[in-house]
C-alpha cells in the first residue's frame, strides 16, 4: 500500500505489520515530538536495534545507558517490572514499552 499526500513523502507500507509506521510519519510532519527514551546497556543487542530504528525513522531520543546490575533495582522497575533491557518511553503519548526488539 502506498500512500501519497501534500504532507507525507510517497510512503509505502504493509499496512497490518507497521501502521505505527504511518502514525509516526504524520506525527513528525504536523507536530514537534518530545524526544523518545531509550534504556539500555551499551553491550546488548536489542537497544541498539531499537536506536537504529528510531534513527531510520528520523525520531529523536534520548539514551539512558544503564548496567546490567541496575535493571533490577526499585528505580528501573518502575519502568519494567519484568527488569529487562530495553525499554522505551513515548512522553508524547505516554506509553512505554517493555523487552523491545526487532527480529
């Protein structure tokens, strides 16, 4: 499916495995975002993975690298309470997302 409009650059997407992809695009061209949180572990792979994504998408984040000994203390649990690596925090829409990752 590709999608073409005055706001959106030719976009063409498979709309049941990435509609955020869309969402995210139109939020980037009508509004200023707050940067995105990334927590994870300079070593692991998964949180560079989600940062390659966010810098494909042209997103900006903020990176709060964490040791592998932090992720089970109260602080972090707050965000994860299953104290996994990584998580990302939207603060424009409040939700936050836990184990993230890419296959």
């Amino acid at each position: 499916m590709c999608i073409a409009s005055a706001i959106l650059e030719p976009l063409c997407i498979n709309p049941y495995t990435f509609p955020a992809t869309v969402r995210l695009r139109l939020l980037t061209t009508s509004m200023s975002l707050k940067s995105f949180e990334l927590w994870g572990h300079w070593g692991a792979p998964n949180p560079f993975k989600v940062a390659v994504i966010l810098e494909a998408l042209g997103l900006p984040y903020e990176t709060h690298p964490l040791e592998l000994s932090e992720v089970k203390q109260e602080e972090y649990i707050k965000l994860n309470p299953n104290g996994r690596l990584p998580t990302l925090h939207d603060p424009n829409t409040g939700l936050t997302l836990w184990e993230v990752s890419l296959r």
